[in-house]
C-alpha cells in the first residue's frame, strides 16, 4: 500500500491535537509536531504542549526535543521529519502531522524555497534599524514592500521580520514569489485536512486557552525564562508580553490581554496562510471524526 501522511492544520486553538490524536488511535499511527513553538524543553504551557495523558494515547515526536539554547530551523527540521517518515512508513502505512506553523508543514510536504544568500551588510542594515528605531519601523517597511507578507508572517517576531525584508531587498521579489516553486516530490501521498469555526468562536476559544495558561502557570513559566528573553526561540506569543510585564512595562492585566489580542493575530494569519492552500479538505471544529474519517474514504475510493 501507497504510504500517506495526514496532515492536520488550522488556527490556534482549534482542536487540531485532539483530532490528530483520535486519527492517530484509528490508524496506530505516529503523530509528528509541526508547531515550532512545541519544540522547545523549556516552554510548555505557553505553547500548548499536549498533556501527559494525551502523549500517551500515540508515540510522538518533535515536542520538546530540543533545547531553547539550541541552533535549529526549518531546514534541520525537514531533514529529520523526513527521515523518521521513513523509518515509521516502513512498518505503518500512515502517519499524522499536527501542527499550525505553516512553514514547517510546507517543508515536509512539499520542500522548501530555495532563498538567495543574503550578504552581511543587508543584515546588519536591518538589525541596526531594529536597534535603534524599534520593531514597528520594520512593520511598516514591510508593509510598503510587500503587504502580501505583511499579511501573513509573525510581524511580531523581529527575526522573521528582519529575515523578509532581508530577501526582499536581495531579490527584488516578493516573498510569495520564492513559494511558487515546483513542489518536491515525496514518496508518500499527502491529505491534508483543516479545522475552521467563525472568526468569533475561534477568538472565543483563544480567550479561554489562555486564561487556562495563566491559570497553570504561564506567568511562572515565563518568569524563568527571562534571563534568556534575547533568544530567537522566545521572540513568541505569550512570553513577549510577559517579558514587557516583567520589564515594568504593562500591568500583568494588560499583558494578559496583549496575549490575546496578539494571539487572535496570529490565529488570523495562519488562516491567511492555510487558505492559499487548495489542497485542503476544510471541515467545521465540530465535526465528528466518523465524518473526517467517512470523507476521507469517499475522496480515496
């Protein structure tokens, strides 16, 4: 039998390891993490890591495998996905991978986007903007140049921001312009499935996700992980604020709803990014896995 990957995508908050969990006991099949914020040791309430329990109910792989203090990228991350696809394809026709971070369910799906060098005087131009004029000068320059991006990466993150910018000034092109590449081929089939609900139940949803975090202790969390607030792995959504808080900069009410509000961005993104994608089989948050699984056969025979 043909090998296939289900892939599992949608906004925060969604139910995406719940079902990528009910699939994974359908099929005994192995759950890969494509969310990048789940990688990391350190950070766990924060991003949502599934529980103790759930990790149980299917072996997974890519949470919390690596260190905040580690080099890592989406290019390692193909690499190693692809390989364990490979070891797990051998035994099990299916495997599941969950995840929200659309670059990285991209680059084991279809490979990534070959981006020109970039020489280091453009890279310290833009650090040198970021450090002296702050992250909102970057948003707007990226606005200007290339609101299709602006739409749809972290302009939260001064890293991906600086990185967009970077290519844009190297290549003339736009960022979209690099994602229109022939797709690798890979010798697995791909379905990829995607969870939806109306703008204000998703916000609903994130609104309850994160009072839970604080409620388990993100503002802790956090608080250890201030020390090392400079490193790329923290430049997210729910340490930022806190990191602000802690500075002395907004009251922990205000960063809390800073969080919510950054993480509706960002929700609204990832949207942005999924719906380019024809490929993907949408299906309301409410629907009964018995109906994915039926639609799934149906679109097979």
């Amino acid at each position: 039998m043909t090998a296939e990957l289900i892939c599992i995508v949608g906004p925060t908050a969604i139910g995406k390891t719940s079902l990528s969990l009910k699939l994974a006991q359908f099929y005994s099949a192995e759950v890969l993490s494509a969310d990048s914020r789940q990688f990391y040791q350190e950070m766990s309430i924060g991003t949502a890591v599934p529980s103790k329990e759930e990790l149980q109910m299917a072996k997974h792989h890519f949470i919390q495998h690596i260190s905040i203090h580690d080099d890592y990228n989406v290019g390692k991350f193909e690499q190693e996905a692809l390989k364990l696809l490979n070891r797990i394809f051998e035994k099990n026709d299916k495997a599941i991978l969950v995840g929200g971070s659309g670059l990285y369910q991209k680059a084991v799906t279809e490979g990534l986007d070959v981006f020109p060098e970039i020489p280091q005087n453009i890279r310290n131009k833009y650090n040198s903007i970021l450090e002296k004029k702050g992250i909102e000068i970057l948003q707007k320059l990226l606005k200007d140049k290339d609101p299709e991006a602006f739409q749809s990466i972290d302009i939260l993150n001064p890293r991906r921001l600086t990185r967009a910018l970077e290519i844009i000034d190297v290549s003339g092109r736009s960022l979209n312009s690099f994602q229109n590449k022939n797709k690798t081929e890979r010798k697995f089939n791909v379905t990829k499935i995607g969870l939806d609900a109306p703008r204000p139940v998703i916000y609903e949803r994130i609104e309850q996700r994160v009072d839970k975090m604080i409620e388990l202790g993100l503002v802790e969390e956090v608080h250890k992980l201030y020390p090392f607030r400079h490193l790329n792995a923290l430049q997210t959504v729910g340490y930022r604020e806190l990191f602000s808080h802690f500075n002395g900069e907004m009251s922990l009410t205000k960063a809390i709803e800073e969080i919510k509000k950054n993480t509706r961005r960002f929700a609204k993104r990832q949207l942005t990014w999924f719906k380019k994608d024809a490929e993907i089989r949408w299906f309301s948050y409410q629907t009964p896995v018995e109906d994915i699984l039926k639609s799934l056969k149906t679109q097979k025979d």
